[in-house]
C-alpha cells in the first residue's frame, strides 16, 4: 500500500552558514562599518 506519510523522506541538506559563522560575519561588517566612517572623519579633519 505505500508509505503512509505523503512527504518524500529524502534528508535534510546542511545549512550553508551555522548561526555563529553569521553572528561573525554582521560583528566584521559592523566594524568595518565603523572603522570606515571614523576614517572619513579623520579624514575630512585633516583635508580642512
């Protein structure tokens, strides 16, 4: 008669990035976000 669950029962495929590599990856883009705008401060200071 079959399988009684109508879902295919194929494994689950691993996720690309574990939660603490994206935890890593928003800290790094946030920090690089900061060092860049503290550099245009810096460097607008020094351009006067």
């Amino acid at each position: 008669m079959g399988d009684k669950s109508a879902r295919k029962s194929s494994s689950k495929t691993p996720a690309s990035k574990t939660l603490k590599e994206k935890r890593l990856d928003k800290a790094d883009k946030k920090a690089r976000v900061l060092r860049a705008e503290n550099a245009d401060v810096l460097g607008g200071a020094k351009k006067r």
